[in-house]
C-alpha cells in the first residue's frame, strides 16, 4: 500500500522537488489538461493513521467542498476505493492522482464531471458501489442478453421468511424469486439458459450460480442508492452551500 515514505523515495527518484514537515510533504504538481493547457497545483500530502496517504490542495484553485468533484468536506480528494488497495504500487496511485486532478480540470471547465475519470458513489456509497462492479465481472449481463437499466428488485411481503423476499424483474418479465441467500424457483430456466428445454439449465442447477449473482448484484445496488441517499441529507440538513462549479447539483436544489 502508498506510504509516505515510498512517496518520497518516488519524488526523489523522478528528481521532483518537495518540502517535508513530520507528517507531511507539499509539491507543486504540474498537469497538462486534455487540451494541451499546463495547470500547476500545491498539494499537501499526509499519511493517516491507517497509513493511508490523503491529498488536499492548498492554493485554492479548487472548491474547500464539491461532492460532484469528489472534494471532501476537510478539503482532501477522494480518489475513489482504489486509491486504498494494497496491491497498488505508488505509481499506480500517482496515476490516479494526476487523472483526478485531469478531472478537475474538465470539470471547471465544463461544469461536469468526465467520462474519462471514473465516477463513484459517495461516502459508504462507493463501497457498496464496488461490490456491484466486482459482480458485474462473473455475470456479463450483455452476453445474458440482459439490460442493467432494465432490472427491478421487487420486495414483497412473505411472513414465511424472517428476511426479505424478492421478485427480480426484466422489463415485465418475472427472473427470479427468492432471499438474498436462496433462491427459490430453482426449477424456471436460468437467465443463461439459450436452448430452452432441449439442454434445460435451471435455476438451481445452473453451475455459474447466476440467479444468485444477480440477486447479490441488485441488492447491493439497492444499498449503494440508499446510501447515496443518506450521503446528501446529510449535507442538505447541515445547510452547506453549492460551490457553484457544477450544472448539476443536489445542494442547489
């Protein structure tokens, strides 16, 4: 995982200057933009008590607070879950640090933020986020001939279960039904299931195990909106102005 000290030995190794406190190390950081124009950026970067190295712009170029531009609220930059990973070199986060800072760069520029910069969900958002990425790899949803945007968890009411039952929906067509943790029209065809009856695949018998996947996909979905939900309360109860550099924002509302 990126430490401070690796950081450092990195810095010296590219022949980059920086000042160093106890704690801490600030650099200016050039960057070229998409279109060609150089943006120098102050940043001061500290290592938490995790061990994590956190990023904080200090010459004001950038909003104190943009949840749209992945700003926290003490000014330091989310660099989404994989700036945290333990399999990242410090290259790696170097990279995702210049990208971001690419990012913001656009999003002055246009009021949005890019299609280059992955965009993640907010606060415990991102993790749940995460999840339905890592699912999405085991279950290709196109190949399944199925549309994201076109699935429905449905709750209903079952007093034969203590958890929540579901109807998984495509369109108006009815997939699955179950708990998060069995799925229960183990007979119906399953999702991956393209011969019909000739080479009958069901539901419980299906080795892919995709009806379980699907279930877990779409209830950490469900979790991940909910969460975002909580995300902007939040700072819509504490009164917190837009800081105006974004088209779209749920502050200004």
């Amino acid at each position: 995982m990126p430490n401070i000290n690796s950081l450092k030995i990195y810095l010296q190794s590219t022949g980059s200057v920086f000042t160093e406190s106890q704690d801490a190390i600030e650099l200016d950081l050039k960057i070229v933009g998409r279109s060609g124009n150089r943006h120098l950026f102050k940043l001061r970067i500290s290592e938490t008590h995790s061990n994590l190295l956190t990023v904080k712009e200090i010459n004001s170029l950038l909003p104190s607070f943009c949840p749209n531009r992945h700003i926290n609220s003490d000014g330091t930059f989310c660099l989404g879950l994989q700036a945290d990973t333990e399999n990242l070199s410090i290259e790696e986060w170097m990279d995702n640090l210049n990208e971001f800072l690419q990012a913001q760069i656009f999003s002055q520029k246009n009021g949005k933020w890019p299609i280059f910069c992955q965009q993640w969900s907010h606060g415990n958002a991102a993790i749940y986020q995460n999840k339905v990425e890592k699912l999405l790899l085991e279950l290709d949803l196109d190949c399944l001939g199925l549309e994201f945007n076109r699935l429905r968890l449905i709750e209903k009411k079952n007093d034969l279960f203590d958890e929540p039952y579901f109807h998984i929906y495509h369109n108006d067509k009815l997939l699955i039904t179950g708990t998060e943790k069995k799925v229960h029209n183990k007979r119906l065809s399953c999702i991956c299931d393209k011969y019909g009856r000739a080479k009958h695949i069901t539901l419980g018998n299906c080795p892919k195990k995709c009806s379980n996947l699907l279930i877990s996909i779409l209830i950490n979905e469900k979790n991940r909106m909910l969460e975002e939900e909580k995300f902007w309360k939040i700072f819509k109860n504490s009164k917190i102005q837009c800081c105006g550099t974004m088209h779209d924002c749920i502050l200004k509302e």
